[in-house]
C-alpha cells in the first residue's frame, strides 16, 4: 500500500497530494477534510487498502456523482508502493512524471494528467486557467458572463463543471394524500397517540394532518444539431446534476431524429451519462426537424407526459428545417398535455434577437415563455424564473 507511515510523514504527503487531484478531478475537498480524512486512515489502520479507501470515501465523498469518481481515482493513485510517489512528482511543476496510469473517466484523466513545465509557453488549444488553484474574482464573474459557444476548451471544462454546482429546485405541487406533518389545519391524533405511548404516555408534539407535495414531472426536450452542439453537451450535464432530484424526469434528444436518453439519465456520474448518451444519439451535429421528432413523442412516448402536471422544457435555437404547419400542429398538442411549455433559447444572448426564423417563430407563439440559457450567470437565473412562471 502507497499511504506510507505517518512516522515519516508519507501518508501527510500522500494524503494532501490525493487531495490535489481529487479537487482537480471537480471533487470538493478542503482542509478540514483532508485532517478529517488523515485521522480516518490512522482510524482503520493501513494494513487494508478496502478499508482505507471506505474510510476516506467517507470523509471526503458527498455527492453520489463524485464516488464512482473518487474509487477509480484512489485505485490509480494508490495502486502499487511507488505510483503515489511518482504521481506526487508529476504535480509539481519542476519535475515530469514516469508512470502514467489509463484512467478511463475523463476527470480522473485531467486529474492525473502532468502538468506544462515551467517556461514552457502554453500552445494554441492550451488555455491559461489553473483547475487546481482558486481562480480570482475577475476570472469566475467573467466566465459566468461569457457565451458558452465561445470559450475555449479548458474554459469549457471549468465551466462544465461549474455549471454541475448549480442549484435548479423544481416547483413542486401538493398531491390529494396527506401525512403526519407540522402544518395543517387539522390535529393528527392517530400519530399524536402513537408517539405517547412510545413515551409513557407523556404527548410531547401535537402532529397534524398535511399535504404531501410532490416536485413537477419534467420533461427535458434537447436539440443536439450542428449550431447547437457546444449547449446540448454542456446543458445535458447541467441537467443531469440538477434534476437528479426529480421523481419524475424523461430526457429526449432530438435532431433529425427523436432519441430516448432518459436511461442514460440514471447513471451518478455527469461523465457515464454523457458517454452513454453519446452512444446512443445517432443524429448529433446534424440538421433540425423538431415537427418530426415531436411526432415521434406522440405516437411512442406520449404516456410520458403525466396528466398535464409535466413541465416541458424545450432546449433549441428554434432554426428547424420542416415544414412549420407540422411543428405548429404538435407543439399544440404537446401544450394541451402538459401543464407548461418553456422555450430555452440560446440566442437570446443578442440584444436584437427576434424570432423571425419559421421554426422560432412557431415556438415563440405556442411557448408559454422564452428564457436564456447561455451563460453560467442565466442558469442561475432559471430556477427563479421557472418558480415565477408557474406561480402566475
């Protein structure tokens, strides 16, 4: 085992290295952790490598999507006496690594990847941002200002990962049945007696009958052609994290065509499930026939739309190439089985922007709402705006 011995003091390094690539892998790490996580290994002992790996799991793990993330990690960097020593040396910017090991998640590649030598002038699709180190104030407000279509690539990743942080509480709508609660007009005394006898009779809170609420049914609509392709990865991973609450969430892509990506919506990891929806979309980059795939929904997916409470949430630039009398007619009867039809439109980052297109035309008319999505600073936003709109 790589931990080392605390005598020496190689489990401190090894552990604070560790911690390194777990917060340049998107993991949220910080002192107090990382101390936690030193007396949890001296805790169960380093003789089981199992055993210190749950231990640090943890400590230091507390999103579901970031385990399968830390495992892969700690088996790469723990993975024979001499790996951790050798990783340490890659992450210091005056030496080169020798070992690399084959992750197969994308943050646990950019986590243990080597870092440019000092001197050495960043080359043309290296960017200057430092995912390990804090970012400053003018960096992070400029990132959530800046139009996801025009980043580079390791802005792209930092804002990717960003955007997974982003809170997204869906509206939710109280349902018929009730339960023992703490609001409601009526005592319940069922429960009030079943707790007294619980405690010799003694009443120490008075329950009472409420509502049980339940978030809305969404249904996530994503274009994924050509003029579309930077937003739908990146909001698809936005999605997944935020959503991931939902008792109820169907995710669709359409392009040329109409593909189910909601299986792919259950994998924990934001990685796994755009592997698996890459898998599966056959149409990506392609043109836009939304009339067409709504057609599909109708005729194959239509039980996925639960009785009018699903909120439909509609991701497209609104440039689709078929005929708008068809568009027009399933866009009005997706709106007559669903309880809110929202347009997410990207070119709202223009000041001018009309919807003169024939497609966004034909949505600005049916769509209850048009709301912007992009940038970092409008998916902030998004949570208000969907609260407002289904209030009124």
């Amino acid at each position: 085992m790589a931990l080392g011995d605390a005598r020496t003091g190689k489990l401190a390094d090894n552990l604070v290295a560790f911690g390194r690539a777990l917060r340049r892998a998107g993991v949220r790490t910080d002192g107090s952790r990382m101390a936690l996580a030193q007396q949890a290994a001296l805790c169960v002992g380093l003789d089981r490598k199992t055993d210190v790996s749950a231990a640090l799991e943890a400590v230091l793990i507390g999103r579901e999507e970031d385990r399968a993330v830390f495992r892969e990690l700690f088996d790469a960097f723990f993975r024979d006496p001499e790996i951790a020593n050798k990783l340490l040396a890659q992450m210091l910017p005056s030496t080169q690594g020798e070992t690399e090991p084959n992750p197969k998640r994308p943050r646990v590649a950019e986590a243990l990847a080597s870092p440019r030598p000092v001197g050495q002038p960043p080359s043309n699709d290296e960017e200057k941002i430092d995912f390990d180190a804090a970012m400053t104030a003018s960096e992070l407000a400029r990132l959530h200002q800046a139009d996801f279509n025009a980043l580079g690539a390791a802005e792209y990743q930092w804002v990717q990962r960003l955007a997974r942080d982003i809170a997204l509480p869906i509206p939710t709508l109280p349902l018929r049945r009730h339960r023992a609660g703490t609001r409601g007009a009526r005592l319940h005394w069922q429960r009030a007696m079943q707790e007294a006898a619980r405690t010799d009779g003694e009443v120490l809170r008075l329950p009472r009958w409420q509502r049980i609420e339940q978030p809305l049914p969404v249904l996530l609509l994503v274009d994924v052609s050509g003029s579309m392709e930077r937003y739908a990865r990146l909001l698809l991973a936005f999605f997944h994290t935020a959503t991931r609450r939902c008792r109820r969430r169907d995710v669709f892509a359409f392009g040329t065509d109409l593909t189910d990506l909601t299986d792919s919506f259950q994998a924990a990891d934001p990685d796994d499930m755009l592997l698996r929806a890459a898998a599966r979309i056959q149409d990506f980059a392609g043109g836009t026939r939304l009339g067409e795939s709504l057609g599909t929904l109708r005729r194959r997916h239509a039980r996925r739309l639960v009785g009018r409470r699903s909120v439909v949430l509609l991701i497209s630039d609104g440039l689709d190439t078929g005929e708008p009398e068809a568009l027009a007619q399933e866009l009005a009867w997706l709106k007559r089985h669903c309880r809110s039809l929202l347009w997410l439109n990207p070119l709202l980052r223009f000041d001018g922007y009309a919807p003169i297109a024939r497609g966004a035309a034909v949505l600005h008319q049916q769509a209850d709402a048009m709301l912007a999505v992009h940038n970092l600073s409008r998916l902030e936003e998004l949570a208000t705006s969907l609260r407002q709109l289904l209030r009124a």
